[in-house]
C-alpha cells in the first residue's frame, strides 16, 4: 500500500507530512533545546539522544502503519508534530499524538488547527472509523483543543501520572466516524452561514 501525504497551509504556517532528509533539522529545532513545561505536559523525556531521534525519524518516515506531520512556522522553522499511529487497520482504528515543542509556540491557534486537520485525514483519507488520545488532566489547553475537535472522555485513569510535583489523571479520549461526519456537517453549516 502506498503511503498518503499531506499538505496543508493557513495564513504562513504548514503541516506536512515528514519528508527524507530532515532528521537533523528535526531533532536540532524540536529536540536539541527540551522546553521543561512542554515536558511536564506531554510526560517526554528531559534530554534526548540525538542517534535515537535520527533513528526515529528514519524509521517512521516510511512505516506505512503511522502518518507524522511537521508543524512549520512561518520562517521555516519545525515547532511540533502530529500524529497518526499505532493503526490496526482491520478495526479501522489508531492512536493520535500532538506536540508544540516549545512553550512559545503555544496559544497561537496552531495546535487546534493541527488537531482538525489530522482528524479529518484520519477519517476523510485513511478511512478510519475511531480515534484515540490519552492526555493528561493538568493540560488543560490540549483537553479544550481535543473537545473543540470533537474528541469525547472516554475514562479516567485517577492519579496515573506524576509531573514531578503532584499526580494527575490520564484521560482517556476518542472520536468515532459517524461524530466526526455530524461535527463535519456542522461545520460546512457554520462556514456557509458566516
């Protein structure tokens, strides 16, 4: 099966789909500097190899079972990714992922736009029927982004993480076809009458 790619641009800013060649800009604008709070957000590791990330980014560049998108500002610098994984294409079902890597890139609307935009690939081109998150309870911007997006509380996961000061419960949540096909619906409606 070939691998879909994507493209998608508003107002400067871009989210593509990961392409060869970019593992040192990857790692050398998201990973090189870890931002502390993004971190604690995400629970991410507070310093990364750089061979392990190179690796990584080689590696799922081409796994037909995961889609990556960058997010790029518009300077042309990365600021976070988007993602599609862990798909089980029988149940027409995956995980989804997000991250700003840095604190001052957040708040600008890019997250939410990645989230719509990923959302709509998974269900408009890949097909799917359900899609997942987990975040946790003390990222309270991401679950606004997720429930704006149509993603629902599926369960809670009370105390499962620690950010290094207090527990915080992981959220367990997911949209399913049929919601995003009303919430797309809705959408177009809002477009035509604004």
């Amino acid at each position: 099966m070939k691998k879909h790619t994507a493209k998608w641009e508003k107002d400067g800013w871009m989210i593509r789909s990961f392409q060869k060649g970019e593992e040192e800009k990857y790692y050398n604008e998201c990973f090189e500097i870890p931002d502390e709070e993004v971190n604690r957000l995400t629970g991410s590791y507070s310093v990364y190899d750089h061979e392990r990330v190179v690796r990584y980014y080689q590696r799922v560049v081409d796994d037909p079972d995961r889609y990556d998108f960058i997010m790029i500002d518009p300077s042309g610098r990365f600021i976070g990714e988007s993602v599609i994984n862990e798909i089980d294409w029988e149940a027409r079902s995956a995980n989804f992922r997000i991250v700003i890597f840095h604190s001052e890139d957040c708040s600008k609307g890019i997250g939410s736009w990645a989230v719509r935009e990923t959302r709509d690939f998974a269900f408009g081109v890949l097909g799917l029927h359900r899609l997942e998150l987990d975040v946790f309870s003390f990222n309270e911007r991401a679950i606004r982004a997720y429930k704006k997006a149509g993603f629902q509380i599926e369960g809670i996961r009370r105390d499962a993480v620690w950010d290094g000061k207090s527990y915080g419960d992981d959220i367990l949540m997911a949209i399913l076809e049929k919601e995003w096909q009303d919430l797309r619906e809705k959408e177009k409606g809002e477009m035509k009458n604004g």
